[in-house]
C-alpha cells in the first residue's frame, strides 16, 4: 500500500462496519482522515475507536445526513472551508431497508441514500478532489447489483416494494454512477472505480432504532468475511500505487470483474445520469 502522508481522506458511513476500518487503515498509512457520518453519537463513540486502533491523531468526524440534501450541502460548505484539498473520497455508507422509507426529499431511501446523496456528494467535493495531484473516488456497491433495475416509471417503488427490489437497485446505480463519472472525468487525474466487497459481518440492514436484524447478523457471522477482509479491495483501490491508473472499473478481491450489459450500457449510464441530476438539483 502507498504511503498517504500528506494526503487527506473522507470516508462515508465511518462510524460501522467496513466505513469504521477503512478510516482506519488510511490514517495508519498517514492520510488525515475525515469521518463523514450521520449520528454525532456513534460518530463520536467511533472516532475515539479509530484513533485507539490506528494510533493516529490526525481523524476528525464530520456530521453529513446521506437522505437529506441541505445536510450534504452544509457538510461540503464546511469540508470546504477547512480543506482546500481531498485526495480520496470512499463513498461506503449504505442501509438496507425491509420496510419502504422515504429521505427528507422524498425519494426512496435506498436509492436516496446510497446513489444519491453519493451523487451529490461527490458533486460538491469535486473542486477539492480536483486539487488533488491524483484524486481517487471509490464507490461501495454490491453483487446485488445483478437483480436490480432502474425503475424510471416508479423510482421511488410505490408499487410492489421489497428490499431487494430496493436495494439491487440503489447498488445497480452505484455502478451506472461510477462508469458515468468515470467516463466525464477521462481528462482529469481522477479515477472513478466501485467494488463489491463479499458477504461482510457488519452491521448492515440493522435497524438503528430498534436492533431489528441483530439476532441473524450473529448467526451468519462465522460465513461472512470480516469487516477487514471486506474493506480491503477498496482500501486498495483508495491507497495501492498499483491501482493508481484504473477508472471505471468494478473489482472484487482487488481484480477488475467484468458486469452484466445493463452496467456498461452507456444510454442507461447517460439517463440515469439526467435522472439524477434533476433529483439533486443540479439542472
Ligand atoms: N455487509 C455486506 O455484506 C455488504 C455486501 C455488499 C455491499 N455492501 C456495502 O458496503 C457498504 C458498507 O456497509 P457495511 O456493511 O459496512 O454496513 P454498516 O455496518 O451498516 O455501515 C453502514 C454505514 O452507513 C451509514 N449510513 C446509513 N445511512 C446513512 C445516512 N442517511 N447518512 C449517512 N450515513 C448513513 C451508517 O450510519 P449509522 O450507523 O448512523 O446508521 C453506517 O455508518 C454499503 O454501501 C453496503 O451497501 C455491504
């Protein structure tokens, strides 16, 4: 792994699972560490975590709701103002929703959250990742990927809702987004790849307020892969001199994998693209 001394990094969904050891190992390799993350609580529970296990002093927490669009903007204003500069952005943060739930703006919280307060994100920290000599954008999306569809009629899956029908969705974007961009910053110094990372004990599809989802979380643990083993392709892809080149790829176990024709289709990439704009505002 490349030495990151010097170089500064945001980490999404930082307080659990692979966010948490992700923000980790980057700051042990000497990045200054920006924890982005929606519970001042767990967030601050996590940062006190991070520096204990990676000895590092140089990890600050930053509060930024992924399902509310002000909360982006006010976070990136403030990013802003204190770093002139991003080198790495991981967007990780993720739910899984059994129950249909909408975002502050209205949109269905899976595809809300992890495509596109993502989307947004990256929008607004694009001119500090442009400051950076070689600015590396790593997306979490997932083999779910392969049953998801964009639904252009009912986006927001008022009809017929189920988790995985939310989330293959919100993880198909994840790609479409990642080739999109990778495809618009062809003349940058900035890659643009998405991973997807195993079956990793976490805590994901938890529910944050009742616990619901614990209880089968530790029956398939000892199956599932560590939140480490988990992390590692993008902390890779966020860190390694060797994949200072790739863009627009998805990899698994630190190999480019090659998807199904719905992510590589450029005229859905290109809709999706219009699509999301218009949700965020942008056009
Ligand atoms: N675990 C797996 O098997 C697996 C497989 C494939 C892909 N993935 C992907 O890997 C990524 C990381 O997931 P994980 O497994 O590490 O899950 P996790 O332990 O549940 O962590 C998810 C993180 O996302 C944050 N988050 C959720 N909603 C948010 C919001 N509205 N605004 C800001 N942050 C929000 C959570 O914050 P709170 O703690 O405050 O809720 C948490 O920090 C996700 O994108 C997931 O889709 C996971």
């Amino acid at each position: 792994m490349g030495k990151m001394t010097g170089k500064t990094a945001a980490v999404t969904g930082a307080n659990s699972g692979m966010g948490l050891v992700t923000v980790v190992e980057l700051a042990k390799l000497g990045a200054h560490v920006v924890m982005i993350c929606r519970s001042r609580e767990r967030g601050e529970q996590a940062l006190e975590q991070a520096k204990k296990q990676s000895g590092s002093s140089r990890i600050e927490l930053m509060l930024c709701d992924l399902g509310s669009f002000a909360s982006i903007k006010a976070f990136a204003a403030a990013f802003k103002q204190k770093h002139a500069r991003l080198d790495v952005l991981v967007n990780n943060a993720g739910v899984v929703s059994l129950k249909r739930q909408l975002t502050a703006d209205g949109h269905e919280s899976q595809l809300g959250v992890n495509h596109l307060g993502h989307f947004l994100l990256t929008h607004e920290l694009l001119e500090p990742i442009k400051q950076a000599p070689q600015g590396r954008i790593v997306n979490l999306s997932s083999g779910a990927h392969k049953a998801g569809k964009i639904h252009f009629d009912d986006p927001t899956l008022s009809k017929g809702y189920n988790v995985v029908k939310g989330y293959a969705q919100s993880k198909l974007a994840n790609i479409l987004f990642t080739k999109e961009l990778a495809r618009r910053l062809a003349d940058t110094h900035i890659s643009v790849n998405c991973v997807h990372p195993g079956a990793v004990a976490t805590n994901i599809g938890v529910d944050r307020n009742t616990g619901f989802g614990k209880a089968v979380h530790r029956l398939l643990k000892p199956f599932f892969r560590t939140p480490l083993e988990g992390a590692a392709t993008a902390i890779y892809l966020a860190a390694s001199d060797e994949a200072a080149g790739l863009t627009g790829h998805y990899l698994i176990d630190n190999k480019i994998v090659a998807t199904s024709s719905k992510t590589t289709n450029p005229e859905l990439a290109h809709r999706f693209w219009t699509w999301s704009e218009k949700q965020v505002g942008l056009t």
